[in-house]
C-alpha cells in the first residue's frame, strides 16, 4: 500500500466520488458550465482543457460551441458519466482523460484555454495544479474557473465538514480558491487581465432537510461524511442540524441559492 500521504489523499478522492451518484447532483450546474464557458470567451476552433471534468457538463458545452475539447478527470466512473452525457449530446469527439490535476499529461502550451469548474480546487497542492493548468496553457491563452467562496452556502458546508472530520494536515481547503485575494495571490505575474465575478446557481428544495438529504445520497463529501460520522449517532445529528441551519439561510422560494465565483486571466 502506498504510504505518500499525498496518494493517499489522491487515493481517498477517487473513492469519495465514487460514493452516491454524483450525475444526479452536477445536473445543476448545467448553468454555471454555460457561464463558465462564456465568460472565459470560448470560440470554435479553439483547443480547450476541461480539468475535474467530472460529469463533463462544461467540456460538452465547449464543444457544442465548436471547439476542439479535451476533459480530464481523476475519478474514472465520473469520466464514464461524461462519455455518456456526451455521446447523448451528439458529441463522440470530445478526448476523454483519466489524470491527475497535479501532473496534466499534455505537452507545454498545448491549449488556447483552459478550464475548471468546481474541479482543480480539490487538488492537494494549489501551487502545483496552478502551475500545471499554466504549463499547458498557451502565452496569450485564457485560464477560467468556477469555485466556492468560503463564507457562502458550499464553502461554509465543507468548513462544516472539516470541523467534523478534520483533513488532512498540510491539505488546504479547497474554499481557499474562492477568495480573490488568496487567487490573485496564486496566480501573481504568471497573468494578466485578472477578472472575476458571481454567480447564482439554484437547487430546488421544499425544506433545508430536503436538499440535505439528496446531498447526503448523491454527493460524495457528503455521503462520506455520514459514513464516517454513522458510529457516532450525537456527533452526526448535531452535524446534522448545523447543516440544516445553515442551509436554512439561503433557501428561499423553494429554492437553495448557491453562490460561485468564476476568475478569468491572460497568460503571460
């Protein structure tokens, strides 16, 4: 067994995606992909990098726009979903990658722009995806991604889940990647032209414990969660009720509002 702390996590993110059925919950950021893709300015005829692809929700909305797209993720069943989608969305070209955010297996600036949403942010080294993502990318070419802040709906649940199951020492949390200063601050001379703004992404839900429960069955982080949590029936209903809470507060209008941030930059 391979005993690099850092493979180990790698390791454990595959299996935590593996958990639930993941296709059920992205369904919903259908929207944030068609932003995303928008907002880096994708054109036809452009070479495009979709790194966590997942589901493949924004590789495919980059190809129906005619570019030539490549997704590349770390969990092969989420990559099986994405074949799926994209075969039903008429889409058979797309390239499909099994890889890891920290060491892209495409040559020096390969692509006019490279994507990430809610993907590249669960890398263990920021500094190392960043400087990946940058590689590939070609000098004038556009790096865009979508990610959670911090002190809104996702980030405060993952800080939830932290407090409950601490991560690993060492690992950030991928919330981080969703505060402009900590971005501006990664990306520092590498590029230019840093732009960013918000994003509304909107989950139906009757109750706070409506949505927490789908969450629990389909999304991964959450589904371990419980796992980990089941042998400790006060621990997880106090979890349980914190997120009920907290969800409590963006529901509004039978409707969970989920607020992201895109970043968009030149490369140098």
């Amino acid at each position: 067994m391979n005993t690099d702390p850092i493979e180990q996590f790698k390791f454990r993110q595959r299996e935590t995606w593996t958990m639930g059925n993941f296709g059920d919950m992205a369904v919903f950021t259908t929207p944030v992909a068609g932003h995303l893709v928008r907002y880096a300015k994708v054109t036809g005829g452009q070479t495009v990098l979709d790194v966590g692809t997942g589901t493949g929700v924004v590789a495919i909305t980059a190809r129906r726009i005619g570019a030539k797209v490549t997704g590349l993720d770390l969990t092969p069943a989420l990559l099986a979903q994405a074949r799926e989608s994209a075969a039903l969305a008429g889409h058979d070209d797309i390239t499909w990658h099994e890889g890891d955010a920290e060491a892209l297996p495409f040559p020096d600036a390969s692509f006019d722009v490279v994507l990430s949403q809610f993907g590249h942010m669960f890398a263990p080294r920021p500094d190392i995806a960043l400087s990946e993502m940058l590689r590939v990318l070609k000098p004038g070419g556009t790096i865009a991604f979508a990610t959670w802040p911090g002190e809104q709906l996702i980030g405060r649940q993952f800080s939830l889940i932290a407090k409950y199951i601490p991560p690993p020492q060492g690992v950030p949390s991928p919330v981080q990647w969703g505060d402009v200063g900590v971005v501006r601050q990664r990306l520092g001379d590498c590029v230019k032209r840093l732009h960013s703004e918000r994003g509304i992404m909107g989950i139906p839900a009757l109750t706070p414990k409506h949505l927490r429960l789908f969450q629990e069955a389909k999304a991964g982080p959450f589904v371990r969660a419980v796992q980990a949590l089941q042998n400790e029936p006060s621990r997880l209903e106090a979890w349980r009720n914190e997120m009920d809470e907290v969800l409590g507060e963006y529901l509004h209008d039978n409707v969970v509002r989920h607020e992201y941030l895109l970043t968009r930059a030149i490369k140098v």
